[in-house]
C-alpha cells in the first residue's frame, strides 16, 4: 500500500471519526437518512470522494474536517424539499425545479443557526452548485468567488450523482462519466481540481475486469498516471483465465484503437 493512500485512508478515518463524535452532524445525517436513502448514502459517498481530493489537494487536517462535514452535509437543504419532487421519475415542472434549486439556501439557513458548523462548511453547502462560468445556481458565482472547498466538493457531488442509477435516469459508463468531469474543466469545474482529480482517481480500478473493443476481456493490473483512461490490461488466452501461466499485456496507452467497451 503507498504512503499517499496510506495518508488518505487515515484521514478518511479521521473524517468518520470526527464526525461520529459531532453530535450535531450526526443529528443530521440522521435527518438526511430518514428523508431520502439515496441522498444519505450520496452525501457520504461524496464525502469520502472529497476526502481523497482534499488529500491530493494538499488541505491541513484541520481544513480537512470541514471540507468533509461540508461535504457530508452538503444535501442536507433537501430535507425541506418534497420527496415526491425528489424522487420524481418524469421531468421537473419549472415550478419543481426552481424549488429543487433552492435546497443549496436552504441548507446554509439550517447549519449557520448552528454554531458548531464553521462558516467554511456552511459555504460548501451553499456552493456545491455554484460553477467556474457563472452558469451555477443559486448565487450565480464565479471563479475564485467561490469556495475552494465547494470547488472541491461539486465534482465529488456531481461524479458520485451520474454514477449512480436515478428514479429519472440510468447510471453514467465509468468512462462516460468521467469524461463528463473533464470536459466541464475550466467552465462547470476549476481547472487545478480537475488535474488533481485525475491524478487521484482511477476510472478502472486495479483487479477491475473490462471487456475491450477487440473482443477480448483481461484485469487492470497497472495504471498510467495522467491517463485514467487508459490503463494496462493483462488478458488470458482462455475464457476461464485457469491457465495463469499464458497471457498477455496490453498497454492501452500503446493501442490508441482498442478501448474498454464496459466493466465485464
């Protein structure tokens, strides 16, 4: 196990720690939970997400903890917000959808009454739609007007979302989505975010089986940093991989023809 990962999973313990022993924060969790499942296990999954990019972000533990308590209660304004509009299958009404929008207001009215949350988390909650081009709701912010936490927080939020299956539409492909993420650096997302975010996630993990546009089907064994894309995959010669003594390797970032079709 590297140092870095090492590092990241001992302040993703931290993290859980911290918030554990925050009995407010827990208080709304349980809030969360009890409104909508879905946003309960998103707001942790995003924070876990923003942990690492904190990590790789070069954050100090103590900016740390409130990037993660922002992150984890980054929906907790949805609690004020219908279910039926929640998890509406069909296409928000304009009426819907403006309210949807407002649950970012909402959550910061809730969390600046308590003074236990810093003004550095409230911040993540009221931007975590906010993006670099202005084109984000509900303040319409841009650039450096908005929160370096809340940058690192809405691609966390937004990645997690479109790689999850939604009562209104089917999951993103690990590459679709990721793709969505990079195309929005520089517009949706911060440009420096987006490196860092490639330079700590992987599309494909290591021991994840692919399918590739030749035919055939083999295991991540290697990943080439700066191309997330386009890792090593070994590949048995028969279907069964009982014979581990013949294989191959297939640097992708040498075959620019072949890509990974999906997860097999």
């Amino acid at each position: 196990m590297g140092k870095k990962l090492k590092e990241s999973l001992n302040s993703i313990g931290n993290m859980v720690n911290y918030i554990i022993e925050a009995g407010d924060v827990n208080s709304s969790l349980y809030d969360i939970k009890t409104h909508d499942n879905y946003t309960y296990v998103h707001s942790l999954d995003t924070c876990i997400m923003a942990t690492f990019l904190g990590v790789s972000s070069n954050l100090d533990k103590w900016e740390m903890k409130d990037l993660a308590v922002g992150a984890i209660l980054h929906d907790i304004g949805k609690t004020k917000i219908d279910n039926n509009i929640i998890n509406k299958k069909g296409k928000l009404t304009n009426e819907e959808y403006s309210e949807m929008k407002m649950h970012p207001v909402y959550g910061g009215e809730m969390l600046r009454k308590n003074y236990s949350i810093s003004d550095i988390a409230v911040n993540v909650v009221e931007q975590h739609h906010e993006r670099i081009d202005g084109k984000g709701y509900p303040f319409g912010l841009t650039g450096n007007q908005i929160s370096k936490f809340a940058k690192i927080v809405c691609i966390c939020d937004v990645y997690d979302a479109i790689s999850n299956d939604r009562a209104y539409r089917a999951k993103f492909k690990p590459n679709d989505a990721y793709e969505l993420i990079l195309s929005g650096s520089g517009t949706s997302f911060d440009e420096k975010m987006i490196i860092n975010f490639k330079n700590t996630f992987a599309i494909f993990p290591l021991g994840c089986r692919v399918k590739l546009s030749n035919g055939e089907e083999g295991y991540v064994i290697r990943q080439n940093k700066g191309f997330p894309d386009r890792p090593v995959i070994r590949v048995f010669s028969n279907e069964d991989n009982s014979n581990f003594g013949s294989f191959k390797e297939i640097d992708l970032l040498n075959f620019s023809s072949i890509v990974i079709e999906s997860i097999a």
